[in-house]
C-alpha cells in the first residue's frame, strides 16, 4: 500500500494488507504528523513491513534506479482513470470508494490528450 494519507489512517491502511505485505508512508494528507498509541507487535502481527519514503533523500542515482525498475519488470504506471477538470467531484468519489485503486488524474486542459 502506498499511503498518503498518513498517520491518521495508516492503522486502517495497514489492517488491509495481507501476510507479509508492504506500507509505505510517503504522505501526511490527513493532517495528523505523528503516530499515537502505536504498537508495533500487535500492528504488524501479520508479519507486514512498514517503510517510509522522504522526499529529501531522492537523488538522480535513485531516480534513475526507479526507471529502470519499471522498464526492467514492465510495471504498469499508467494512471487508472482520468477526468475531465469539470469531473473532479466524480473523481473525488471514485477515490473515496472501495472500488478505487491507484491514482486518478484530473485534466485542466483539454489540448493534452
């Protein structure tokens, strides 16, 4: 799960995974900085590995080290939906659904299609 919402959801995020499965924590959109009443045994019981990512590490190396990960496995890094800029409150309901996943874009202009 790649999660932006942050501490505020990110024990609702981590109950979803499945045995051995991967959090990254790479965005505070909640609101909420900091993690309460966290246990890390009874949180990750199912074996699950939680990571962070910080945008002041990233470096041309680790960029490019990414590129080349998604070229070398052929991840699918197209957007699921995308949507019109008159759309965005569809857009914001799709996401908010449990039919969502991955990211949407919303289109200001139309000249980029």
């Amino acid at each position: 799960i790649l999660d932006l919402v942050g501490p505020r959801h990110i024990k609702d995020s981590i109950h979803h995974l499945s045995d051995g499965g991967i959090i990254c924590s790479c965005g505070q959109l909640g609101g909420q900085w900091t993690l309460a009443d966290f246990d890390p045994i009874v949180e990750l019981s199912k074996n699950v590995y939680l990571t962070t990512f910080y945008s002041g590490n990233v470096s041309n190396e680790k960029l490019q080290e990414l590129i080349d990960f998604v070229e070398l496995y052929q991840v699918d890094v197209r957007p699921e939906k995308v949507y019109k800029l008159e759309e965005i409150q569809e857009a914001h309901t799709y996401l908010e659904s449990s039919q969502s996943f991955g990211k949407v874009i919303v289109k200001i202009e139309e000249e980029y299609d």
